[in-house]
C-alpha cells in the first residue's frame, strides 16, 4: 500500500476528519482556480504557517473554513505541528524540510481532487460567503 494510501485509510476512520468537507464557495473557488493555483497556496500556506520549527499559534493557525486549502488540511490531519506529528510522523519543534513540505501538498492535492469529483454543495442561505479575492489577498 502506497504511503498515501495508508494514510486516506487511516483518516476514512477518523469521524472527525471526515467531517470536512468543501462548502459551496469553496469547491466553486477550487473550480474557477485549478489545481495549479490552488497548489500554489497550499505550497504558500504550509511555508508561512508550518514550515518554522515553533510555528505562531500552533494548533490554532488554520481557520476552520474559508479556503479550500484549510479544509483539506483539517481533513488530512495537516492542520498543525501536532497533527503532522501524530498522523504523519513529523517530529515537533524542527523546521520542515522540503521534502515534507512537498508531502503536506501532495496530500492536501489528493484530498481535493477527491472531493471535487463529489458534485459541488448547494449554497446555504444567509451563511457567510466564502473568501473572495480582496479578502484572500489579505491573507
Ligand atoms: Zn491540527
């Protein structure tokens, strides 16, 4: 069994992480963007948020919705240090190397492409919108 295999089998029998899904803008943000982009960002996110061997609020420095990207990170338990420690075997308080940050994409990627072959959830009425593009360029 490949190593991500075994992992998506491990988080299939998490209830917790199969709460995740993409909400409505969400899957429509990963369908106007393509996965070249949306690739880009999880690279991004898992540098600036990640990557430091002590990263600021950890366990608390991934929002809960928002952008795909955090989603797909709460899903695939590579929300934060403690997470990647105890699901992916990556030691705490050193800085990720490339190799393990490649990791974090890939599995963020395959999550998504998982989830966008699902069709894309209805809109939920007077629910927040999703991130538009002046408020992501904040992030
Ligand atoms: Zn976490």
């Amino acid at each position: 069994m490949s190593a991500i295999d075994d992992l998506f089998s491990r988080l299939s029998r998490s209830p917790f992480r199969q709460k995740f899904h993409l909400g409505h803008g969400e899957y429509a943000y990963c369908a106007e963007k393509g996965e070249e982009k949306i690739s880009a960002h999880a690279a991004d996110f898992v540098r600036d948020r990640l990557s430091a061997a002590q990263p600021a609020n950890d366990g608390k420095q991934t929002p809960m919705r928002g952008h795909p990207v955090f989603i797909a990170q709460h899903a695939t338990a590579t929300c934060c240090r403690g997470c990647l420690s105890k699901w992916h075997h990556i030691p705490l308080h050193q800085p990720l190397t490339a190799e393990q940050q490649a990791w974090i994409v890939t599995v963020i990627l395959h999550w998504l492409r998982l989830e966008m072959q699902r069709p894309q959830p209805p809109a939920r009425k007077g629910k927040k919108k999703a991130l538009d593009d002046n408020q992501l360029s904040l992030l």
